[in-house]
C-alpha cells in the first residue's frame, strides 16, 4: 500500500491556481498576487466575527474571576503567541503572570526556528502542566494546519485542568472541534506559496489575536473610550504618552499633567481621578477599585463628546 500524507489534504499546503507562475512575475506583479490573496484573507477573519466575540466574552469573563489568557503554538502561531503575551502588560498593564505565551521549544525558538519541537505532544502536556492550570484560566491554541502536537497536548492538559479551551486555526474541518469548548476556523486557502503559513494563515491569526486581546481588554476596563488609560510609564515615549492622555481628559496642560502624574506615581488612572475629584491618591485609588478600575464608572463621565470636540467635525456621528 502507498504511502500517504496526512498532511496532504490540508487547505494550508494545497497548491493555489492564482500563483502558479510566480516565479516568472517582475516583482510589482507579485506584489499584486500577494494583495489580491490577502484580500480573501480578510474575509476569511469576518466569516468568523461570532465566533471572535464569542472568545472575548469567554476570555473577559476569565480575567474577571482573576484567570490566566495563555497562548500556546509552534513556528509561526507560538511565536505570534509570544508577541501577543508580551504587549500586553506595558499596553493595559496587565501582570506578565497573567497573560503568557507558550512556544514549542521554549525561548530560543522564538529567535532561531526548530521545527521538531511541534511535533512532541508530550512536551506541550509538560509545559502546560508547569503553569499550573486551573478552572479560572483560558488556554488558546493556534495551530495553522490544526495538526501540531504539541499545541494537542498543551490543549489536552489544559481541559483535563478544567481550563475553557479556545482553538485558532485554518483547516475548517479539523476534528478538534469536538475536543475544545470553541474554535476559530479561518478558512484562508492555499497558500501564495504552497505550505508556507507565515503567509495568509499568519496574517490572519495576528489579526484574530489582536482582537482577542484587544477587545478583553476593552471589555475589562483597560481603556477609556479609546485612550490606554492603563498604560505602563516605563519609557520617555510611554510616559509622553501619559501626559498626553491626562491633558485630553482632564484640560491641565503639559507640565500640569507631568506634575499630577508624579504625584500619583505615574498611574494614569489615579492622576485623572485625582485632577477630576480633588481626592488624594489613596482614595482616589480605592474609588477606582471600587468601579473595578472602569473610568467611566468611577469619573461618573462618558469621554466620548470630548474627544469628538477635540477631533472636530471628522468626528462627528453619522446621521
């Protein structure tokens, strides 16, 4: 009996018609294969707008209870996993401990590939079972091809926890559908170069894990209207940053906001509060708890209106 793959029949390593010849295209016209590809990509995320939302509920309702968000993939996925986890902290001020990235064949492989590291589902239960899990955390596994063994195995370790398990991939018939408590299934096709899923499968997955994490983020408070309240001061450009978000909210003009901003320890939130109520930092910071670090809720103000004046007539609602 012949040999088969089983890997053949993925969508991700099927041969795509629109490239056949590209290695005789001038440049430009590569370019335009690669756009017109990446157009079909971005409908392939808003089939599964949904399921997207869905996810961001399963995952704010986590972090509200005091869960973990961890990503866990191999190659491409583990490391848009990685990048994932590690910008959220200095952006919403997240703790590192409570989003994390997990990458089959740990650190190193984020900087120098080693294939084979996917293929051990017993280093994704290890690795898994190092955190810890409980039922509080969300585990996400992305893995393109839908097929990789050590995402499997992280997976698998997570649900025997009684973790909630959600999956990103881009075969829309994987059988683990039935393993996870829900899946994103993008269905991006082949590839511009057939197999190569830092491609179209890539680029959709960074967009689905921006969303994912964006809109938790949103959801838990983390922004105010769609300035980052919670941003970490740990830069000269963060922390210009900083002043520029308190200046907009509160009118202080820049060294006003440079010296509310020390005195509430470079805490965002707090100088706002503190310019807007006159409280000290201790209480202002027990009323932010109290509204469970939600701006609106603890100001007792909808910053929409502002920034639409601030913005001018670009901003204004449409009729």
């Amino acid at each position: 009996m012949p040999h088969q793959s089983k890997w053949q029949q993925l969508p991700t390593e099927a041969i795509n018609p629109a490239s056949l010849g590209i290695d005789k295209l001038p440049s430009a016209e590569i370019i335009d294969v690669m756009l017109g590809e990446d157009r079909k990509m971005l409908a392939a995320v808003a089939r599964e707008r949904e399921r997207i939302a869905l996810a961001v509920d399963i995952i704010t309702q986590a972090l509200r209870k005091g869960g973990r968000l961890v990503f866990i993939g191999a190659g491409t996925s583990g490391r848009l996993g990685v990048l994932e986890a590690a910008e959220i902290p200095p952006t919403f001020g997240m703790s590192s401990d409570q989003v994390l990235g997990l990458m089959a064949g740990g650190k190193s492989s984020v900087f120098r590939s080693r294939e084979g590291a996917e293929d051990r589902y017993e280093d994704g239960v290890r690795a898994v079972k190092r955190l810890k899990p409980g039922k509080k955390d969300v585990f996400v596994g992305v893995s393109a091809s839908g097929m990789t063994q050590f995402v499997r195995g992280g997976l698998a370790a997570g649900r025997n926890a009684g973790a909630r398990i959600i999956f990103v991939t881009c075969d829309p018939a994987t059988e683990l559908q039935s393993f996870v408590d829900l899946t994103i299934a993008l269905g991006v096709g082949p590839e511009v170069i057939a197999g190569s899923t830092r491609l179209k499968a890539g680029t959709a997955t960074k967009l689905v894990l921006n969303m994912l994490t964006t809109a938790s983020m949103v959801r838990f408070g983390k922004t105010y209207g769609n300035l980052m309240v919670d941003v970490q001061s740990t830069s000269e450009k963060l922390k210009d940053r900083a002043r520029r978000i308190v200046i907009i909210v509160t009118g202080l003009d820049y060294a006003g906001a440079d010296t509310m901003l020390r005195r509430a320890k470079w805490n965002v939130k707090a100088a706002i509060v503190m310019q807007k109520t006159g409280l000290p930092l201790a209480k202002s910071l027990t009323r932010l708890r109290k509204a469970d670090g939600v701006m609106r809720d603890a100001l007792g103000e909808d910053i929409e209106s502002r920034l639409r004046e601030l913005l001018g007539p670009a901003a204004a609602p449409k009729d």
